[in-house]
C-alpha cells in the first residue's frame, strides 16, 4: 500500500525543530539584535530542544484516563526554562576568553532562572504557533487514518508558515562582521529554508497519501482489487481483505475486516492499516 506514514510523522518531527529553532533565533535577534552571537547562541539549542519536544507531543499519553491534556504538554514549561540555560550559557561562553565551563554553567544557572522570566513567555508563544495545530492534528487523528492525514498536513503547512516569516527577517538582515554572529545568521538562514523545504515536502506526501488511499478505494469498489472488497454494514462501509483457499471442486473464501471507511469512502479506522 502506501508505507509512508512514517516519513510523514519523521518530516514533521524535523520540521517543527527547524521552524522553532529559526523562529525563536529571528524573535531574539530583533530583541536583542545588539548582542554578538545571540542568533547562533539561541538557534543551536532551541533546534536541539524543539526536536525532544517535538516528538515527546507524538507520546499520546494523557494526565489521567478520560483526560485530554498529554503528559507532554506538561514539558514545556521545563524544555523552555533548559533551553534558557542552554542558550544563557552558550552566550556566555561565546563571550568569554577563558574560563568557559564556569562561564557556561554560571550563564545556566542564569539562564534558568532570571532568564526564564523572558525566554519562558516568548518561548511558550513559539510553542503555542506549533503546538496548537499539533493538538489540532492529534484530534483529527482520533478520527482515523484520513484525520491523521490531514492533521500531519496541518502541522507541515505551519511549520513552512512560521520557516517563511523567519526567512523573510534574516534574509533581510546585513551580513554580521563578527565570527559568531556570522554563523549563527548562517545557521538561522539555513534552519528557515530547511523548514520551509520540510514543511512543504510533509503537506506534499500527506496530500499524496490521501489521494492514493482514495483511488485504492475508489479501485476496489469498482471491482479492480480482486483481493480487497467494500461492503455496507450497519456501522457504514467496510474494507475487506479476501483470501481464497484451494482450487477447483473445493474453495474456500474468508473475509478479514481491514478498516471502516466514512461517508465518502475514506478510510478511517482499521485492523490493519492501509498506509
């Protein structure tokens, strides 16, 4: 069938660090655009943060049974206070002449602490841009298999969205004259069009897969899929997988129920997964 789900949910993993690395290294930079090597200081760890938090968000574990508020939600509060120490100490060490395991740790400490203070709401602010049509994609996916879809389309198309508007303000910005600064605009240009690149290429495969999925059903019902059959049942339409046993005087058909299929035929539910 169509084995790319996992290409799906991997591009969109990636895709979501690449876009809050960029985004929250672009919102740093016009707030503290004085400071050598913020860009590069802010975007190597909120790209290395935005990655864990990204796929802790695929864990679909809640608080408690009946809940809908995921234990990865929870997180977010501690990834950004680390992701402040991790940058508070890599600009502290950027800075320094010697010293640079005390200084990191120092600008840690600070980082978690005081510095919390302003990367926390801005950091949660990025959070909530991705973590919204990421909850968003999580309900649609309660739905069955085409919600998932549409819900990992609805993630690419932000994470390209938020890669975009990050893209359009450092691609606008002058070259920086000091060694860290000028890699760390690198890494910020490069993250940007990496998302949008990522973004696109998961809106794409998710548009492809339900396409694909919709004419594999469209072919069974029309009797082109010998192994597979659609039937009406009191709870709507099923895909059935046919397998047929001996030959001749003797011959034996069972049916294995595959997935459940909605009003227009798309698949929604299964025993087996068709993807």
């Amino acid at each position: 069938m169509f084995r790319s789900r996992r290409a799906l949910a991997f591009l969109n993993v990636v895709g979501v660090g690449l876009a809050m690395a960029a985004a929250t290294a672009a919102v740093f930079h016009a707030m503290m655009f004085s400071t050598p090597g913020v860009m590069l200081a802010v975007c190597l760890p909120t790209l290395f943060v935005g990655l864990i938090w990204a796929l802790l968000l695929r864990n679909p574990r809640t608080v408690r049974p009946g809940s809908t508020f995921r234990v990865a939600w929870l997180w977010s509060i501690p990834l950004a206070a680390f992701n402040s120490g991790l940058a508070a100490g890599l600009m502290m060490v950027l800075e320094a002449q010697s010293g640079y395991l005390q200084r990191f740790f120092g600008g840690f400490l600070l980082g978690i602490s005081v510095g919390a203070t302003i990367w926390i709401p801005a950091m949660l602010l990025v959070l909530l841009l991705l973590g919204g049509p990421i909850a968003w994609s999580q309900r649609l996916a309660a739905k069955g298999l085409a919600g998932a879809e549409r819900g990992e389309g609805i993630v690419g198309g932000v994470v390209a969205s938020a890669s975009i508007a990050a893209l359009a303000y450092v691609f606008g910005l002058p070259a920086a004259k000091e060694l860290f600064g000028f890699i760390g605009l690198l890494l910020t240009q490069a993250s940007a069009v990496l998302g949008v690149l990522v973004g696109l290429a998961a809106l794409t495969l998710a548009a492809a897969r339900t396409r694909g999925r919709q004419a594999f059903v469209k072919r069974v019902e029309a009797g082109n899929e010998p192994l597979f059959r659609v039937e009406s049942t009191d709870e709507g339409k099923v895909l059935y997988r046919v397998v047929s046993q001996g030959e001749g005087y003797r011959v034996a058909d069972y049916e294995e129920e595959f997935a459940t299929l909605d009003a227009q035929g798309e698949v929604t539910r299964g025993t087996r997964v068709v993807g």
